[in-house]
C-alpha cells in the first residue's frame, strides 16, 4: 500500500476544531464535512487539494475533541496520509479506526515542506521525498493495523473477518 | 514493580493480576456514553457491524447535550437519530431535554460513575470521571460503536505523571486555577498518552466539583486519563449519589511514574489562559488590561453548584458592566433547580446575566453565544482555540468562576481580591 502527492505543511498543536469546525458537526455526513476541511486553520485547503496529498504537521495533530468528524473530513477530502511528529491520541485511534493512514515521523516533519512531492510505503515505512530526493523511515504498521488500513476501518474489517471464518465477534 | 492507579483499574477489567506500561489489553466497560454530535456516527457504524442489540441495557448512557435544545433542523435530525436508537435499544439511560444535563455534569449526579469503574466516551471531556477514583477515556464514534455492541474496548495501558498535591489553596483559588497551572507547567501535550494521576495532602482541600474541574482537563494536557486518590469526600459524594458497589484502587507504593511533580497549592494564584491554547497561562497578576465583550459561565468544566455559587458571590449586588454580555448556563437541571432554590439564580440575573438551559452550546461554538469577530470573552470552560467560540478572529480567555464573575462587573480580566478590596 502507497500514498504519493503535494505536501500541505502545518505547525504544532492543530485541534479538531479548527479541521472541522463545530458550527458544521450538525451532520455527519462526509462530503459536507470535506468541504470545510481545515476551513479556520487555511481556507484555501479545500480548492487546492487534491486527490491523494499529504498533509504533514508537527507536534501534537488532532487535539482537543474526539469528533471523528476530524479524520472523516480528511480523509473525504482526498488526503492520502498524514505525517506528524506526534499525534493527539483520540485523533490516532479515531483515525486508525476509519482507515486514514497516518504515521508518526519527527525525521521526515522536518525534512518536508510545503509543496513538497512525497511517496510513502505504508508495508516498510519509508517515506520518499521526492522534491528534494531524501528519504526517511518511519516505524511500518503493526500487521492488525494494516488489514484494519486495507479494508477501510475497523468496521469494514471486522465484517470481512466475520464473513471469512463465519464466528461473530 | 507495582502498579499506578489507572493499571490496577485496567488490569482487573482485562481479568488480569498485571499489566505494565505499553501492553495492548482488551477490557471490560463498565459505562459507554455518547451525545448528539458523536453517537449518531456511531449509530451508523453499529448498524454497519451488523449488531442488533447494545450490551448491557443501563451501561449504555445517551446525552444529547450539545446542540440543544435543538438549534436547528439538523441538530433536529441528529437528536432524533439518537431518541430513536435509545428507544429501539430500550437504552435505560437516554436523557432527554427536561431531564438532562451537560453529560459530564450528569452522570456522576445520576450516580452512574462510581470508583474503580471503566468508562469510555465519545467526547473528549470524559476523562472527568477521575474526580470519582474511575478510569475514564474519550474516544471516537467507532470506539463508541463497538464499545456499545461488544462491551469491550482495547487499550495501550498508559504510563503516568504523578501530582503530589501539598498544601492548601488561597483566596479564590480553585480547581480551575490549579488544573490550569499544571497545563501551562507541563504544555498541552505534556501528558500525551499518559495518566495524569492526583495524589498528595492537598486534595482534602479540593472539593469534589473542584476535582471534576481538574480531571476534566486532563485532556487539554493531551492525557489519556486524570485521575484522583479517594477519599472522605469521594466516599461522601458516592454515598450521596450511587447505589452501585465500588472498588477503591490505590496506587503502589513501588509504582513506576515517568515523572512526579510536586506542588504546593498554597503558592497558586488564579490563572487564565490566554489565546490560543489552555497551556498560554498567565497569572491574574500578569494579565494586564484585557477588555472583554463576553463572560461565559458553565459547561461540564465549571457548570456545578459550587462553581454558581462562587460566581454569584462575586456578583450578588454588583452590576454586570454596561456592554459586557454575560451568560450563565448550569451544568444539570438539578443544578439549575438546586441554584434556584438557593437564590443564585436571581442573583445572577438580577447583576444582569442571562441564565440558559444546560447545552455545551456556546463552549464548542454551537449555539447560544457565538463570538463575532474581535470579541473577546473570559469563560469557565475547556478551550481556547482559533475559532472555538465563534469567528476565527474571536478571542477566548480560560479562567475561574470567581474571575469570569468579577471580570464581568469591571468589564475586563480582573482579580476577584481587586474588584472586592474597591468597594
């Protein structure tokens, strides 16, 4: 599994509600939530991202609330993976959860930049950047996180689990 | 090597003698509690599980709180699919407006959180169960969905930073201040996915409104939990609320902290937090001249009776200064009755506040007192974010009860001692 595209570069400490708003959580429906994606913090996100970007960030990504709102609008926005030094830890979990990948990565943080051209393989953990030809490695996921990444969420593969050996959880 | 307060909690649901730092448990719940903004996501996801039913009737507990009374035709519908699955669910504990309260406030009031108890929910501020001796923890919607249909959840078991607590608060000091304190000592991601466990002399004078203040930003330091020994008082309070039994767990003596603090309370002086993070602390002394459009008193940080009755104290009397716009809003509507009863409600209002329904509405920018841009409020509650309480360029500063309500009488932050030694 690969993620590869433009880079959108953040400090330290980004909260949930500035990813998405609270004025917006009266649905919870992703699309609309894309569409506002990172609106207090840089409103030109959402006409400038594209399909398969980066977003990488310093210390602490995801603080503050628990609103899965936060990875969801990410995530339907079309971003591909996030990269941070550290991560608030509801925002982990939330993100695993929904099958955002992300990786925790000081190195590589602070050999990005913004507009930066950036690959990432998700099986070893190398992340490539390709603008300025260096790379990093970051710790690969834990083999239940990567069949929770390839089925989309927890949900998704707790179904396809179920399916398989036909037990319930 | 023994174990902290939050590993024995953990260890017993996981039917484990230990568990160390690190080690991925999965563990029993004793409570999953979810609002209208988190639990219809959630709803979503159990029905895509395939489960039909919820694991335990009365551990299950449903608080629309934070766009309600409903703000609009969308809050509407989400509160609707959350009334609907309560009922579908036969889900014992499903507060509607009229019985509810901010959920934090409520469910220590309704006894539904006792000591030793493992609870998950989908809202960050669910780390305030620690006041009680409780291991409890915010998570997403899809923790919460799963949590509902298995009654398990898996957890890293955390490390800890112990706070030996000495001394005895001053003046106005409170929870607020103290909590505030240590978030600005150790940065607001200080205590990233660790406990923040609460121990020490000084906790006999913390009262347990106090204490839920404290282990309610346990999160702004990027915890996974806070929380506190237990004492008379806890037991008092139980006693007071609960019929459930109890365990009390008490931290080693040999257990492993990755750093102890010690502090002497006698030395803190209110303190407020200025934009844009609840770690940019400054004391009241230090403060300056901040004018100020709005005060802000309530939420599941400072909602509580004695949080009111601080604040109607400061304001009995006085006047709320011309242009400041202050709001009230109580934790619970036993809170609100309990207020009213006592006469602080017309207090309150006679200084010229506005007392609104309990609603985690303008805490999160929801509703009911909205910043426009430039405005700046002081208010009691959690978050000082970029836009947290309304338009980006809106300004937000964390404090007291007693320094919200004197800053609402002169129109800017203001010492309590100040304001009282002028008159």
């Amino acid at each position: 599994m690969k993620a590869k595209g433009r880079v959108f570069r953040y400090n330290n400490n980004v909260d949930t509600d500035v990813i998405i708003p609270a004025r917006y959580l009266n649905t919870s429906d992703p699309k609309e939530l894309a569409a506002h994606c990172m609106e207090d913090i840089d409103p030109d996100f959402v006409k400038n991202v594209k399909p398969g970007d980066i977003i990488v960030a310093d210390r602490n990504f995801g603080c503050g609330s628990s609103r899965e709102h936060a990875p969801i609008a990410i995530k339907a926005s079309g971003v591909s993976c996030v990269i941070a030094s550290t991560f608030a830890r509801i925002f982990y979990r939330n993100a695993i959860n929904i099958g955002l990948p992300i990786l925790e990565c000081e190195q590589a943080v602070k050999g990005i930049e913004a507009g930066d051209e950036v690959e990432v393989d998700f099986d070893t953990g190398i992340i490539r950047n390709l603008t300025k030809g260096t790379t990093f490695k970051a710790r690969p996921f834990p083999e239940f996180m990567k069949k929770i990444m390839a089925a989309d969420g927890l949900v998704n593969y707790i179904r396809t689990k179920n399916a398989g050996d036909g037990s319930p959880s | 090597m023994g174990m902290t307060m939050t590993q024995k909690i953990l260890a017993a649901h996981a039917g484990l003698d230990r568990v160390e730092a690190g080690q991925l448990i999965e563990a029993n719940l004793d409570l999953v509690l979810g609002n209208d903004i988190t639990s219809p996501v959630a709803i979503r996801e159990f029905e895509k599980m395939g489960a039909n039913k919820v694991f335990h009737r009365s551990k299950v507990a449903l608080v629309p709180d934070h766009f309600t009374p409903n703000k609009d035709i969308k809050a509407a519908e989400q509160c609707k699919c959350v009334r609907e699955f309560a009922k579908k669910m036969e889900v014992e504990n499903y507060f509607e407006v009229g019985e509810m309260g901010i959920e934090h406030c409520l469910l220590p009031e309704k006894g539904l959180v006792v000591p030793g108890d493992l609870v998950i929910g989908a809202d960050s501020h669910t780390c305030t169960y620690g006041a009680l001796g409780a291991f409890s923890t915010g998570v997403g919607s899809t923790d919460m969905a799963a949590g509902m249909a298995t009654g398990k959840c898996w957890f890293k078991v955390p490390s800890a930073i112990k706070f030996v607590l000495k001394g005895k608060p001053q003046g106005w000091v409170s929870g607020k201040d103290i909590i505030l304190h240590i978030i600005g000592m150790i940065g607001v991601d200080g205590a990233l996915y660790k406990s923040m466990e609460f121990v020490g002399d000084g906790i006999q004078h913390i009262s347990m409104d106090g204490r839920f203040t404290m282990a309610n930003m346990a999160i702004e330091a990027g915890a996974k939990n806070g929380i506190f020994i237990v004492d008379e008082k806890t037991i008092e309070y139980v006693l007071n609320h609960s019929s459930k039994s109890w365990t009390v767990y008490e931290p080693d003596a040999d257990a492993e902290y990755d750093e102890v603090y010690e502090i002497d309370l006698s030395k803190i002086r209110p303190t407020v937090a200025f934009p844009h993070l609840p770690d940019n602390t400054r004391t009241i002394d230090e403060v300056g001249d901040v004018e100020i459009d709005q005060v802000v008193i309530g939420s599941c940080t400072n909602g509580r009776m004695e949080d009111l009755r601080v604040a109607a104290k400061i304001l009995k009397g006085r006047k709320v200064k011309k242009g400041v716009r202050v709001i009230v809003f109580p934790g619970t509507q036993k809170i609100y009755l309990d207020a009213l009863k006592e006469g602080i409600i017309e207090q309150l209002i006679e200084a010229g506040a506005v007392v609104s329904t309990p609603t985690c509405g303008p805490c999160l920018g929801g509703h009911m007192g909205i910043l426009a841009k430039g405005e700046r409020a002081v208010a009691t509650t959690n978050r000082n974010f970029v836009g947290r309480m309304g338009h980006t360029e809106s300004e937000v500063y964390l404090a007291s009860p007693a320094v919200a309500a004197a800053s609402a009488v002169t129109g800017k932050i203001t010492d309590p001692d100040t304001l009282l030694k002028a008159d």
